[in-house]
C-alpha cells in the first residue's frame, strides 16, 4: 500500500507494518523470480569476511530477522570468528533464518550457481525498488547497511 502525501497522520505502527507487509510480498516474488536457478548450498556467500560482499539490508528486512528470532525465542547471535554470517549454524553450513532471509541472500552471485544463462535482470531491479519504496514509506530517511552493521549496531546500541 502506497501514502500519499495527505497521509501524513498515518502512525508510525501503521506504516510500519504495511513496510514489512510489502517487504515480505517482494522476498517472496525473488525467491519465485530466482526459483529457475538452484545453489549447490555451499554456504560460500555466507563467508562474508572472505567474500568481502555482504548482503545489504532494508530496515524493513533487518527487522524481519529480530521477529523471526523473537518467534523462534532466540537470542541474537554472536559475531562468528570465521567472519560467516552471525544467522550460519553452528557448523558454518546452513542459514538459520532461511525463510526469511534478506534479498541479497536469495538472489546468487555465486560461480557455482546452475540455470538459465541470463538472470531475472529487469525483475530483480523492480524488486528492489520496490523494497526501497516500502522502506520509505515507513521512515522518509531509511537506508540500506551491510548486514554486519546492522548486527553491531543491535549487540552494542552505542554502536547505531
């Protein structure tokens, strides 16, 4: 659902759970959009000290994460020494909050990735902007971070 301008009284609560509304309906239209495609699941792309390319998440998305971690009544985790991803499981192998995995988590940039020769482009940047467009509508000055700022920021508020 799209504010207007005349909108503006719109509380925040409101907007913010239309923002995770439409966020979910576009993680859910990637994972279709890249569902031709299929990953040999070698957690690679999850070393994010070695790959040097985390995901870079929404609020909107970063949030889908602590309410997946509340539901699952679990803490936040601790910074991985192999500098994986804090939601890899113990074993560095599998992700832990796959469902609801951010966007750059469910589109493949791996070498070792199977399927048509051309990915869903076009698609994939309308998603995107999509996403964009839901996290401003929430907050006027929302932006994207990399995945371990975000998780600084939540295990060391004086961080954020």
């Amino acid at each position: 659902m799209k504010f207007d301008p005349d909108d503006a009284e719109v509380p925040e609560p409101v907007r913010r759970k239309h923002a995770l509304a439409e966020t979910r309906q576009v993680l859910a239209e990637a994972s279709r959009a890249f569902s031709p495609w299929s990953c040999p699941s070698t957690a690679e792309c999850c070393q994010l000290g070695k790959t040097g390319r985390p995901p870079w998440l929404w609020p909107t998305e970063w949030t889908l994460l602590l309410e997946r971690l509340k539901r699952d009544l679990r803490p936040l985790p601790a910074v991985r020494a192999d500098g994986g991803c804090p939601f890899l499981d113990p074993a560095g192998l599998r992700c832990t909050v796959y469902e609801d995995r951010p966007f750059g988590c469910r589109t493949f940039f791996c070498h070792r990735v199977k399927g048509p020769s051309a990915q869903p482009t076009f698609e994939t940047n309308d998603l995107l902007h999509q996403l964009e467009g839901a996290n401003l509508e929430w907050q006027e000055d929302a932006e994207p971070r990399p995945l371990p700022q975000w998780h600084a920021a939540a295990l060391d508020p004086a961080r954020g």
